[in-house]
C-alpha cells in the first residue's frame, strides 16, 4: 500500500513544553484486499515527543485504523524511540475489498519552547515503516503545528511601591475598594485565540497562568479575587486603571464560551498540583466578590489560577487586582516590590515523562498593548527624562563638578526607576545619588576630578523604569585639565576624628568634628565636603574643629578639602 499523510497544523504556544499538534492522517492506498499488513511505523518531530508516560512503556499517543467502517483503536501501543519520536510496534491490520485504508495518530505532543520565542516556526514531522513492510510513504516532512506565543502581559505599574494600606475588618472586594486599599492590576491576554484551554480528557489540568510575587516587606498582606471573569463576560473583573471599570465581575455560562479563571489552591512554586478553591458557577448570571490571601514566606508567593472556560474562536483577556495590606511605618525609603506572569506549571522537563500535562517554560511575557490597542494608554506609566547629554569640566584636584537630572512619570501608575553608571573610559569618577527611586525625582550627578588624571573621559547614566515605562541613556562627557593640584607647601590633613570622642568613624551631617594636620592656620579657612562648607569652630596650625555640613544628609561618603588662604589640600575621604 501507499501511504499519503498530510496535517491540518494548529497554532500552538511557543511558552509550551507538552503542545498538542494537529492530528496526521495517513491516506493508504492501492492495497491487495485480504492482506495482512504488518510493520512497525515510527513518527519523528523537529522538536521532543513530550506525551506522558504510562504504564508498560507506553505513551497516550492514540492511532486509529479505518478499514471502511469507522475509526477504531489500532492493536498496538506507541512507545517512546527516541527523544524526538515514538514508535508503534506490531501495527497490523487487514486490507479491505477497496483497498483503501485510513489512519490517524491523535494527541501527539511536541515540545514547542525548544524553537524559541519567534513567532511562525513550524513543527515537522516525518513517518517511517521498518523496512519490507507493505506499506510505503513519501519520505517528506510535513508541518502539523506553527508556533505563537500564547501569553501577552500588562501591568498598571512596573512595581509595587510599598507604602502604608489600610484593610477592612471583612475581606472582599466591594469592602477592599471602599477602604481604598492600595491595588496593583495584571492583564493576561491570548497570544492567539485558542492559547487558554480548559481541560480536556488528556490533560491534568486547564491552562493555568500565575503570578509571582516577590520583594515584599515581612508586615505585607497581598489580596486576590477567587474568580476572575474575562473580557467577554457579561461584567468583566477589572481594578479600574486598566481601561476598565472596577468590579469584580459577573459571569454567565454561554453556548460559545466566556472567559472565566478560578484560584487553584495547594499549588506548589511552580503551579503544579492543588485544585480549584471553588467549583465552576452553575446556570445563570454570578457575581463575585470574595477574595483570599496570598500566602508569603519572606516577602514572595505566588497566586495561580486555572482557566476553566473560554471561547476558543475569539482572542481573549483577563484582568485582575492585587491588594496589598502594610502598616504604615516611619523612616527610609519605602520598598518596591516585583511580579511576575507566566503560563503554569512551569517546568525543564521537556520529553516524554510521568509529569503534568499541560507544563510550560519559564517564558517572559511580550506585552499586550498592541493586541488591546492601548500602548500609549494614559493609564501606563511612562518615564520622561528632562536631559539629554551631561558635559563636565573641571581641573585635576579641583572640587567635584555637581549636575541635576529631572526623573518623572508622564504617564499613571507608579513608575520604579533605578540610575546605574557605566563608563567607556576611567573609572570611578561618576556617582548618581539617589540610585534609586519612584515615581518624580531629581538625580544628582557628580563628576570627581581627583579620581582620574587629566584627560577627557566618557561614561553614561542609565535610568531605567522597566519594560513597559522605558528606560533612559544619558551620555556623560567629562574634560580634566591639567592644574596646579594640591599647592606646594600648603595646608595638610591626616585624620578626620569625632570631636567628642576623637574616634576614627563615620561623620554624622550636623555633628561636631575634628580635623588634624599641618599649614591649617590662615588668615582665610575654610572646609568643603564635596563642596559643601562645613562651620569652622576653632583652628590652629594642626587642628581645626568644625560642624559637618547638615547637606550631607543621605550621602555614604565625601572627600573634605581644606583652604588657607587660597592653598587647597589634597581631598580626603
């Protein structure tokens, strides 16, 4: 006989470990009717066979064998070959008076994370009969799935500020919106219309996707919806700064389907395990309003939640809020807290394997602005940057060469940014003070003409406010010229001590201090700290006592420098 196969090719998620391809139809022509065919035929992938594992070596792959009367289940079990192929060995069956037969190999899963992220890859696939048999096929690769990616994000901050929150006395939402406990939103849409799946005969489990939370201080308390209606519900659940108005949704079983996700409990790190906190609602319209804690353990869990309908002919999303509950608390900067969405469970198990079906890789998201249609929203945060190069000049040894940046957020949300220094050429002589920030704020950049030689030097400053907000490259320019550096034979310090105790240790702005050396005696005296005066008490030719500048407030470290009578020392930290 010979064989034509052919494959109507799915798309499947690029994020997928266990993706299930299109089923390959084998179209047997030309045989003797009454003959025995018998023979061993193997399937191979581009990719891993990621079919679970069953008992006797065998996998759930399912071949059908129609000789005229309808498909019915082959005599033979497919059993793994190699890592990219199973085999069904002993296939036999018996050639009909027409001499046509048709088989179909169902459920035959591919590890489609090995192609990567880029989007229209296709999976092959090749058959093959051990040779002698009656049966013979073209020896071509065929596609029987094209790759996507299944999971689009958005958040309506690109961190979590973690300032003081007040809770209700009863946790829901209609109670957590009213006492205005601080929220963040996340948005999970589908990369294609079929990427959320519930849960079918070969599956353990519904798509899942899960949220990570991490950076969270020890007194934090997150909050979650237990139900989460999608897009196309008849209320869908929203926070309210994403577009959509608050609510926390209502949802109505329909013919075609209606997104809806249910929070699974018991779930371990990875969203494996556990089960659904509630059953799916019955007939008629729900609305939902409880919500359930996130359960931390130093500041990091996760919520996972299960997809328990959809419409698989229409891309849809799903949006929910996260409150966070935290005493408010005095001193320091407040700590900026992360999230992170992934399909679940996550795994690196990537062959055939007694593991969960669905699994997927660790995958970050491509944001799903441009499927929403509202990438330059009001309600994203949006990093403005109020300069566009830095240009320092100073002489060797003179004082440190201070510009400002202005940070701010254009757009909503809160906007975390960090300022991080690189240079092309010297090192050591650009500081960003504060490092660190949210939301608006001036950026001090300090250029230190005492760390390097003469010259002219480039580095840049880097404000980066995450993937939605964008980030920042400022380029940094800084000419040393040559100067007369410390004046010969003027003022000298050795140590800088406590004046109280006269202690080497650190300097509190606005205390008292002592500083020893030589030539400090003056008709002119000053002392800066990174050219900032400090208030002179007392001097004599070896000692000066003085205040420390109260400015220095917030500042680990800086260089003092003493004048008498326009001689300058050498700074000294």
């Amino acid at each position: 006989m010979f064989c034509t196969p052919s494959a109507v090719p799915p798309i499947v998620r690029s994020e997928g470990i266990t993706e299930r391809t299109g089923d390959i139809l084998l179209d047997c022509t030309r045989g003797t009717p009454g003959a025995i065919v018998k023979g061993n035929l193997t399937v191979f992938l581009n990719v891993s066979v990621t079919n679970k594992l069953l008992a006797n070596n065998t996998t759930d792959v399912l071949l059908t064998v129609d000789t005229g009367a309808g498909p019915v289940p082959a005599n033979v079990s497919a059993q793994p070959y190699a890592p990219n192929a199973v085999v069904f060995n002993g296939l036999s069956f018996i050639v009909p008076p027409s001499g046509r037969v048709g088989l179909r190999i169902t459920n035959l899963r591919a590890n489609a994370s090995q192609l990567g992220p880029t989007p229209q890859l296709p999976i092959f696939a090749l058959l093959s009969f051990n040779e002698g048999s009656a049966l013979v096929t073209t020896n071509s690769q065929f596609t029987v799935a094209v790759t996507g990616p299944g999971l689009l994000t958005s958040f309506s901050s690109t961190g979590v500020r973690c300032v003081g929150s007040p809770l209700p006395s009863t946790i829901n939402l209609t109670n957590l919106f009213g006492k205005g406990t601080i929220f963040f939103s996340t948005r999970t849409t589908e990369g294609f219309a079929t990427a959320f799946e519930t849960k079918d005969t070969f599956s353990d489990t519904g798509t899942r996707i899960m949220v990570r939370y991490s950076g969270f201080p020890a007194a934090a308390h997150l909050f979650v919806p237990d139900f989460v209606a999608g897009s196309d519900a008849v209320t869908p659940t929203a926070g309210g700064d994403l577009g959509v108005p608050a609510s926390g949704g209502q949802y109505m079983p329909a013919p075609t389907g209606s997104l809806l996700l249910i929070r699974v409990v018991g779930a371990d790190a990875n969203g494996a395990g556990g089960s659904l906190a509630f059953p799916p609602p019955g007939p008629g319209v729900t609305t939902f309003n409880s919500a359930s804690e996130v359960t931390l353990a130093s500041g990091a869990g996760n919520a996972v939640y299960e997809v328990v309908d959809a419409n698989p002919s229409v891309r849809e999303s799903a949006q929910f809020p996260t409150f966070l509950g935290l005493a408010p608390f005095g001193g320091g900067s407040p700590a900026v807290a992360d999230m992170a969405v992934s399909f679940a469970p996550l795994s690196t198990v990537g062959v055939i394997a007694a593991a969960p079906v669905p699994r997927f890789a660790d995958v970050l998201p491509q944001s799903d602005c441009s499927a929403e249609g509202d990438c330059n929203a009001g309600y994203f945060p949006k990093l403005v940057v109020e300069s566009l190069a830095l240009n320092f000049s100073a002489p060797a040894f003179a004082f440190l060469q201070t510009l400002y940046v202005r940070v701010h957020n254009d757009g909503g949300g809160a906007m975390p940014w960090t300022a991080s220094v690189s240079y092309q050429s010297g090192t050591g002589w650009l500081t960003a003070d504060p490092q660190s920030g949210v939301g608006n704020a001036t950026v001090r950049v300090d250029a230190h003409p005492d760390k390097v030689p003469p010259g002219i030097y480039q580095g840049t400053i880097t404000i980066d406010a995450g993937p939605f907000a964008g980030s920042r490259t400022l380029p940094v320019t800084f000419t040393v010229t040559s100067g007369p550096g410390p004046t010969a034979g003027g003022p000298s310090v050795s140590s800088i001590v406590n004046a109280a105790t006269f202690q080497t240790a650190a300097l509190v702005p606005g205390s008292l201090a002592t500083l020893m050396g030589s030539g400090l005696a003056g008709s002119a005296v000053g002392v800066t700290f990174d050219g900032m005066p400090g208030k002179i008490l007392y001097t004599s030719a070896t000692q000066l006592n003085l205040q420390v500048p109260s400015d220095l407030a917030g500042k680990t470290s800086a260089q003092a420098v003493v004048t008498v009578d326009g001689r300058s020392s050498t700074p000294r930290g």
